[in-house]
C-alpha cells in the first residue's frame, strides 16, 4: 500500500488479518465497508472502538444480519424470525421494530381472578412456528390472557451494560418516600444464588448485555448459544442439531457488535420550541423515570431512564407476570433516539410521542394530567423536544 498524506485504510472484507489492519491504523483515517454506517453513527459502531473490535464489530454484524436455516439450529421448534435483522432494523441495523413485528405471550389468570399460571413450556411461545411445524399462528387453547411485546432498540446497549447497579439501585423509592406517586424498583435477578441488578428488557429481566444476546438467540430464533454457567437461558433444545447452534466465535462477535453500537444521536436543535419543551419535560414529572442521564464509568450515559421497574399501566390490566416484576410493571424505556421508534409503549399501542404520553396511567398519572393540563401550544413543545432527542 502506498504511503500517501491522505491515504485511507479500506477494510475490504471481514476476513482482513487485524494484525496488518493494526499496523496501519497509525493515524490513518478508516473507511468502513458499504453501508455500514459511519463511527459513532447510529448503526455505526461507537468512536473509542480499536482494531480488534472492529474486526470482531463487523463480523458480528454479519451475524446479526445472518439469515438462519433449520439445518443451523432455526426453530426449536418456535421462532419469531429467522435472523436478529428480522426484528431490529428500524430506524437502521440493530435499531427496533415496527408493529407487525411484535411478539405474543400468553398464560392463565382465571379470567383476570387471579392466580396467574404460566403455561408449559413458559410465557415465551411463540407468534409463528416456523413453515415445517403444522398448526401455525395457534394460540395455546389453556390460555386466557396475552400480552403483545415491542421489538426494543439495540443502539447503546453497550453503555448502558457498564452502568453499575448500585447506581440504579440509588434511584429506587418502593414505598414512595418522597410522596411524588412513583416508586419505582429495581428487578433483582438471581444469578447461581447471587442478585443482580436486571437493565434489559420490557421487564428488566437479563442483567448483562450477553444475557440479552442469548435470550434473544434463543427465544426469538430458536438457536442455542454457548453455554456461561449463568443458567439464565436454555442451552439445548432438541431439535437434532448440535449444540451450541451458534459458535463460540461467532457469540463473541456478536457481543461485541452489540456492546460497540454507537448509541442514538440526540439532534441538537437550539429551537426556542425545544428548549421550552425540555423545561416542560422536567417541570410536568417526565424526568422522575426518564433520568436524563444516569453515570457510567467513561462519563454520563443520556438514556433519559431509571432502568427501574414502574407500573404504568390502567386499572384492571391483565398482561404478564414474573417473579420480581407483577401485571403492568415495566422498565423504564430509554428515550435516546426516540423520535425514530414508533409505536410506542410496550405492546405498541401508542403511535405517536402524543398518543404515549396519554398512555401513562398508575405512576404515571400526574405526569399524564399535567400534560393533558398544558395549553396545545405547550404540548407542541414537550413534543418537539422529544422528537429531538
């Protein structure tokens, strides 16, 4: 390669030696391969990656937009989807999912009288079994209550995976001392008898980021992972193929693809209407869940969330339930890049930032009624500052 004052390194392939690829980093500016976005773009991966990563960022990528086969492990016999791409690609590879790609579960409440039963095989079946499985679409006949989930983004994972729970845990209030109407706690999950802190999730349910990697693998696409010894997600299932289904290297790779995504880009504007907006955000209780920004160990993490566990949902509601986390509690969604993520709420039934707002309920109603007490004008502007972020 020719030594030249503007030379650019072109990764040309996934393949390329990283020793060589190191040796020319030395101040050199990288191009990255077609369409995978530029660093610390979302989608991109994030600006302080080395040469290592790198390599092991877009090989995982690949995997995660790797269509998988049944010869490969895919159904066990359920899935959602045939790759991690299948649910996350909105607003780009890695981000979340629209409408039509929400997922179901289902139990037994007795008719919302209780008790809740989860049924055999667990909450997690399954929207669609794959083409090779008869009774495709069929709701388990025992059951009486389902519950739609949104595909969650993956931008910043990484960042929120290094947050520590002790600083999560500062925000809890389970007996509402401060009197506000918000508890909000914290999930604790059980880890080979040890408590950890749970950050992913509509329930806050896996604590670590390759916890998430390998429920999702599992549950979604029906392919084993490389057993950790953290028992928090099945290892074999069955179906003829060897286990792991999906290789050593290639989870690797995978985690670093999700650690190392760069996380949503707040836009930036200096509209009077923003700056309003965000005064509104603070003033009506919005930010009492949706810190703006919780610390992590290279500076502030600006997810606008508590990652605590709240009730948000109506009276009467029937939906899931698991140990730590009862009917209608749900983690804190980060607000990071959430102009880009519509529908809203859990199972989506808000489709716009106006529409979710009103969706508050519980915790939620004073922020709700306060906003709902804003003139049109004011609302406009908690609006446009969300639609900023």
């Amino acid at each position: 390669m020719k030594t030249q004052s503007k030379q650019i390194v072109v990764i040309a392939s996934l393949g390329l030696g990283l020793g060589m690829l190191s040796s020319f980093m030395q101040g050199l500016p990288i191009q990255l391969p077609p369409g995978v976005p530029s660093f610390g773009q979302p989608g991109g991966p994030m600006t302080n990656i080395d040469p290592v990563e790198l390599g092991n960022f877009l090989r995982g990528r690949e995997v995660f937009d790797r269509a998988f086969h049944k010869s490969g492990g895919l159904g066990a016999p359920m899935m959602n989807a045939d790759s991690c791409r299948g649910c996350h690609q909105d607003p780009v590879l890695g981000g979340a999912g629209g409408l039509e790609l929400n997922v179901s579960r289902f139990a037994n409440d007795n008719g919302g009288a209780g008790p809740f039963i989860n049924l055999p095989g667990g909450q997690g079946l399954s929207k669609l079994h794959p083409p090779f499985v008869e009774l495709r679409e069929e709701c388990p006949p025992e059951a009486d209550v389902f519950e739609q989930r949104q595909t969650p983004s993956t931008l910043g994972l990484g960042l929120v995976s290094e947050i520590e729970d002790f600083v999560i845990l500062a925000n809890e209030d389970p007996t509402d001392l401060n009197g506000d109407g918000v508890y909000g706690v914290a999930r604790m999950v059980d880890v080979n008898g040890i408590l950890e802190v749970g950050k992913f999730g509509w329930k806050a349910q896996l604590p670590q980021i390759t916890d998430f990697g390998r429920d999702a693998m599992m549950g979604e696409l029906g392919v084993t992972t490389p057993d950790d010894g953290r028992g928090l997600t099945p290892n074999h299932d069955g179906d003829g193929v060897s286990d792991p289904e999906l290789s050593v290297e290639d989870f690797q790779d995978l985690k670093t693809f999700m650690r190392k995504l760069a996380p949503p880009e707040r836009k930036g504007s200096t509209a009077p209407e923003v700056m309003a907006g965000e005064l509104l955000f603070d003033q009506i209780g919005c930010a009492v869940c949706h810190i703006p920004s919780l610390p992590g160990p290279d500076g502030p993490v600006n997810l606008y969330s508590n990652l605590l566990l709240h009730d948000v949902m109506p009276d009467n509601y029937r939906g899931m339930s698991e140990p730590g986390a009862g009917v209608g509690m749900f983690r804190t969604p980060p607000l990071w890049g959430i102009s880009d993520t519509a529908p809203y709420m859990h199972d989506g039934r808000a489709e716009d930032l106006d529409g979710a707002i009103r969706a508050h309920f519980s915790e939620g109603d004073s922020a709700r009624v306060s906003y709902e007490g804003l003139t049109p004008g004011e609302q406009a502007e908690l609006i446009a500052f969300l639609e900023d972020l």
